[in-house]
C-alpha cells in the first residue's frame, strides 16, 4: 500500500471520505451502488400488479411491466454506447433518472394507480439520498467511528452531566409525577406522540447545526492547508453531528430508562387509577418482595416523552455553556484535528505524484 493510498484509508475510517482528491460521485458512489440500484429497479416489477386483480391479469401486467423496465434497461445501455445487457460501468444522470420515473410509472400504466406512482418515485429519491450519504459522504463509516469514541465521550458526559443534571432532574421530576404529564401521554394518538418528540428532537438538532459552521471553520483555521471545498465542509460538519448526537442520545435513552424504573417502582396502579390514566395495556408485569410491578404502555410514553425533553435540554446546555461546550468537544475536535494534518501531508503528496 502507497502512502497516498494509506492517507486515503484513514480518511475513509474516519467517515471524511471527501477529503480525497480527484473524487468523482459518478465513479465513487453511484456506479459502485449499481448492483444494488439495478435489484431494486427489477423488484420494484411489483408496482404493476394489483392484489385485487385475478392471477391471470397479474401475470400479464408483470410481463408487461418486466418488458418495459427491460426495455428501457437496454435502451439506456444503447444511448450510452454500452452492449443491451451490461450493467452500468459508468452511472451517470440518466441511469439515475430512468432509476426514478421508470418505475413509478409502472403503477399508473397498469391500474392508474396514481398515489402508487408518486409513493415509488419518493421512495426511489430516497433511497437515491441514503445511497449518497452512506457511500458519498461515508456515513456508516461516521457511525463506525463516532461508536467506537462513544464510551471514552460518555466520561465527559458524566462530568457535564453531574453539574447540568440538578435543575434537570427537578424539573424532569415534576413533569413525571404530574398528573397531567400521564394523561396527556397516556392518551395521546401515536402519530402526536411521534410529532411531538420529532419537536424536540428537531430542537435540539437546531442548536447542534447552529453550531457546525463555526467549529468546522476552527478546524480548518487550525488544520492548515487549502481551503475545503463546500462538499468537505459538509463532510466534516457530519461527523461532528453525528458524534455529537450520538452522545445525547446514549443520554437520553440512559434517563428514559431511569424514569422507566423509577415509574415502574413509585407509580403502581392504585396512583395511575387515582390519574385516570388511560393504560393502552400492561406490557410486564413482576413481582418483587410480594408486590406487583407493571410495565405499562402509558408508562413508556411518559418516560419516553421525559427523555426526549431531556435530551433537548441536554443538547442545549452543552452547546450554549462555555465550560461544558469545552469539555464536550475538545476530545473530538483534537482527534480531528489530526486528520487535518494527515490531509496537508496527503496533499503535498498528491502534488509531488501528480
């Protein structure tokens, strides 16, 4: 292995693929995501057929709906100057848009199924934008590396914790023991309760991007070098939210599972009957020194919406306190900070190769 190839290596590990030059997302990302992409476009064959329509009708409408995701298959490879057959060696805008709109008309030639078409085109997008961030911006990489550093965060985590979490656990336990508290969440439809901790996870993902711009400027002030491109700088700013709420949510999830105990303990069925909580069902039940414990459903959604308030604040007070926005990025922040002298030396490589 070169050294350039190493420096490329490392910048793969941690999750800043876009630190190498010369990449290209035509070569990098969409054609090596072909395999999959071409799965996907034959399964989704089933966009044509209709469970309510007899066996025979649905085997004509597969066959028709195979004719034209082929013939379009081959079409694209002729346009391209590729044999009929071949997969994709070079995947560029029109692979990606027959990947989209060919598909999702399947279900409106074959039944007008027009909610149908629009639901697969969305879903195609999507998938389109996952592939982009797992390969192009090496998100599992991200995640890779950001869970790999999680333990050795939680320390800070614990200091920060110990100083923040007094005025958190007052209010967190007022709004736990308050009768309201169970039976607005007990009694919330689940969409709401979803929309409602999306709320505060979305408010406590404002403050983290509000943020990024900044210390991604410190880190490349720091580092050196030329200057990034916006793509990088994108690059960058992902790894620092994701390993950032990745910490918030380990905190999160460990205080929802405090309030999940200590409900389970202080609040028995006699207070929650008192509450005329709506219950949605026991999920556990145990018995310890003679007495009942219940795991309700109501339960879970009360801890769950504690943790999500939680998580919000915690969020908040790490990223708009001196002290603790110090001690919770410093350790990231030095460990990138290596990368970025790695990138100055990989540079002055590729100008000496190239």
């Amino acid at each position: 292995m070169t050294d350039r190839e190493a420096y490329e290596r490392r910048f793969r590990s941690a999750g800043l693929p876009l630190f190498i030059e010369d990449r290209d997302a035509h070569e990098d990302v969409w054609t090596r995501a072909a395999p999959l992409l071409t799965l996907v476009f034959i399964g989704e064959l089933l966009g044509a057929i209709q469970l309510d329509w007899p066996v025979l009708a649905n085997l004509a409408a597969a066959a028709g709906g195979l004719a034209i995701l082929v013939g379009v298959f081959g079409l694209v490879n002729a346009v391209r100057g590729r044999p009929f057959w071949s997969l994709p060696d070079d995947v560029g805008n029109l692979e990606l848009a027959a990947f989209v709109l060919v598909p999702a008309a399947l279900p409106a030639i074959f039944g007008g199924q027009l909610t149908s078409s629009v639901v697969t085109a969305a879903a195609n997008l999507a998938l389109l934008a996952l592939v982009y961030a797992v390969i192009g911006y090496g998100l599992a990489a991200i995640l890779r590396w950001a869970a790999r550093r999680l333990f050795g965060q939680l320390g800070a985590a614990v200091s920060i914790i110990s100083r923040a979490v007094p005025l958190l656990l007052v209010f967190a336990l007022v709004l736990f023991i308050n009768t309201e508290m169970w039976q607005v969440f007990s009694g919330m439809p689940d969409l709401f309760l979803a929309l409602v901790c999306g709320l505060f996870v979305g408010v406590g993902s404002a403050f983290l991007v509000t943020r990024l711009p900044r210390e991604v400027r410190a880190l490349e002030e720091a580092g050196g070098g030329p200057e990034l491109s916006r793509r990088a700088r994108l690059n960058v700013a992902l790894v620092l939210f994701v390993s950032q709420a990745l910490q918030i949510l380990t905190v999160a999830v460990a205080i929802g599972i405090f309030f999940v105990l200590f409900g389970a303990l202080a609040v028995p069925a006699s207070v929650r009957e008192a509450w005329e909580v709506t219950e949605g069902g026991t999920l556990v039940t145990l018995r310890v020194a003679g007495e009942r414990i219940d795991v309700t459903e109501a339960l879970l959604r009360v801890s769950g919406g504690i943790a999500a308030f939680a998580g919000t604040y915690y969020a908040i007070a790490v990223l708009t306190d001196g002290t603790y926005r110090r001690e919770f990025l410093d350790d990231l922040t030095d460990e990138m900070r290596g990368t970025f002298a790695a990138r100055v030396e990989y540079l002055r490589l590729v100008a000496e190769s190239g």
